[in-house]
C-alpha cells in the first residue's frame, strides 16, 4: 500500500498501533512521512494526519491523548461563556495518574494540562463534537476544588449558572471546596435561583 493510501486510511489523530495495521514496518513508514511533513508528532507514539489538511481542536487532542478525560476548569467555563477571560491552558481531568506538569503538553499555542481526579468526582460532563466537556457548573466545582481556591472571581458570570445542578454537584465535593462554593454564591443567592 502507498503512503497516500494509507494516510488517506488514518483518521486525523492517530496512535503508531493504528499505523501498524497497514503496513509492516511502522517505523519506516512514520520517519519518512514526518520528514516529507505528511504527518506531525503531538506526543509519544501519537500523530496528526496533516495529509488530511484539517488541524484537530484543542480539546479534542487533549481528550485523545488520555481516556477517560474530559475538559474543564477555566478551559471549559470559557467555552460556556461563565468565564470571560481566555485562558492559556487546557485543564483536562482524568482518571489516568499519569498527570504533572512534566506531562503538560504544547499545542496549537496553548498549554494541555492533564489532572487525575477520582472516580467519585468523575461525572458531570457531556460530549460535544469530538470531545468530553465538562458542564459549566461542574466546571466551575472542578476549578475550585484543583485550585484551592476562587480564581479569576471578578471575570465569572454566574448568572449562567444552574443553581439547582450547581448544588446537586457540589455534594459529591469535600468540604472546603463547599465552603469555597458558599463564599462565591452564598445558599441564600443559591436559593429559588433556578436557571431555565
């Protein structure tokens, strides 16, 4: 099989295991399609079809490289528009441990970030064209609860909120990330504020 055949087989965002079903040697295949610019290396062992011209999104790449994942955090309260400031970092939660910042990632001029956080805790996100994205107010618990604290406080919109899902979330969550909650929105301003 050719080398355009075969990448015309490969999807965009590809692993070498993927390589290895059309042809025998994967390696020769990879080295000389890397050098004509054919495709690109994200990480170990993963690879962008540049053949196929589209680029991947951010979160998509980011959820490929570890499963289960989803997007959250800052990443994720700006994509609902909860957060106004963009931010740099992709923040993508996992239950992979393979986490830390010599694990962060460069792609596309920003940082993937990859978080372990418990099975317990890993609910509350849906799946949007490709990837796992975390709702915004799951979001929101997520960020106070890796961050330790309320980041970028004066730039949230919490009128977007579901109160009801917020409070319903909230309990699977410790209790400082709880007590962080209460000082942001206040059980009173919680209270009878339903989103529709």
């Amino acid at each position: 099989m050719t080398a355009v055949k075969i990448l015309q087989q490969l999807p965009q965002l590809f692993r070498y295991a993927d390589v290895e079903k059309f042809t025998g040697n994967a390696n020769v295949f990879l080295t000389r399609a890397l050098k004509s610019g054919l495709v690109e290396r994200i990480a170990r062992g993963v690879y962008v079809n540049a053949f196929l011209k589209n680029w991947p999104e951010i979160e998509e790449v980011a959820c490929y490289l570890r499963t289960p994942s989803y997007i959250s955090c800052e990443w994720a309260l700006n994509l609902h528009g909860v957060l106004l400031q963009s931010p740099v970092v992709c923040t993508v939660l996992t239950l992979s441990t393979a986490v830390g910042s010599a694990r962060n990632l460069p792609y596309g001029g920003v940082t993937i970030e990859f978080s372990h956080l418990a099975a317990r805790l890993f609910t509350g996100f849906e799946t949007r064209g490709g990837f796992n994205l975390a709702l915004p107010e799951k979001a929101l618990l997520d960020t106070i609860y890796l961050r330790k604290s309320i980041p970028l406080r004066d730039e949230l919109d919490l009128a977007l909120l579901d109160r009801q899902r917020l409070d319903l979330l909230a309990n699977n969550f410790p209790q400082p990330t709880r007590k962080l909650l209460q000082e942001l929105i206040p059980p009173a301003d919680r209270a009878g504020a339903v989103q529709e």
